[in-house]
C-alpha cells in the first residue's frame, strides 16, 4: 500500500459517491492511477464497490469503505503520522546544525506572508560604504 491508498480511503470516507474522473482530480492522481489502486483497494476487501440502480449512468459507483478499511485507513494514517513525526525531528535538528554553522547574528526575521521563508540569511561582508 502506498500514499494513494490512504489518499483514496481518506477521500472515499468524506464523499464516496465521487467518479473516478472526480476523484483523480482531486487528489492529482491519473484516471489509470485511480483505478488501478481503487481495483486493488476492491481486491483486498477494504471498499465495495455498489451502482446507483436510479442513476442515469450506469457506470455510476459508490465507494463504501469496508470495517477493514476503516482499520485499514487508520493503520495508513498512524504509519504516516509516525513518518512524518521522524521527518519534522530530522528537520529540526539539522536546522539547529545550520544555525550553529551560519551563527545567529546571521539570521533575520522577516514578516511572514503566505507560501515565504521564515528567515534569510544576511551575508556576511561588510556594507559597500565601508569598502571605499
């Protein structure tokens, strides 16, 4: 099982009448992606796979998420969870290395706005007035 597996169970469990077009948009996956990893999820047990009879398209699905899935989708997201836990201590020690190396004096803080770093780093040479 990899990331899209517990993509699609976290995506099926809030809204499991999607397509599989819809679903491949959402989640930035390939149509071919989507219904090759929903055929194994269906394979394994973890989602059953029920037409709408009223619907006009008969290719209409609904994706239900079997009690194994739901195990399942909580066993992915605790694994993920605990990966993600190791990554962001990882970080924060080589952040800590980095700041030792630059020193602090080179940090600077800057107002923060969506999607920018939280701080640059000055160089380390003095001013061009002091060149001259």
């Amino acid at each position: 099982m990899n990331g899209h597996h517990l993509k699609l169970l976290k995506e099926l469990s809030e809204n499991n009448s999607q397509s599989q077009r819809e679903l491949s948009r959402r989640l930035g996956l390939s149509l071919g992606s989507v219904n090759y990893a929903l055929s194994g999820l269906i394979d394994k047990g973890l989602i059953k796979a029920k037409r709408f009879k009223n619907s006009k398209n008969k290719r209409a699905y609904m994706y239900i998420l079997t009690p194994a899935g739901i195990k399942k989708k909580m066993e992915l997201s605790c694994t993920f969870l605990k990966r993600k836990m190791i990554e962001y201590e990882m970080l924060k020690m080589e952040i800590e290395e980095l700041k030792r190396d630059v020193g602090p004096e080179s940090l600077s803080p800057l107002p923060l706005k969506q999607g920018e770093a939280l701080v640059t780093f000055r160089e380390n040479r003095a001013p061009a007035e002091e060149l001259k």
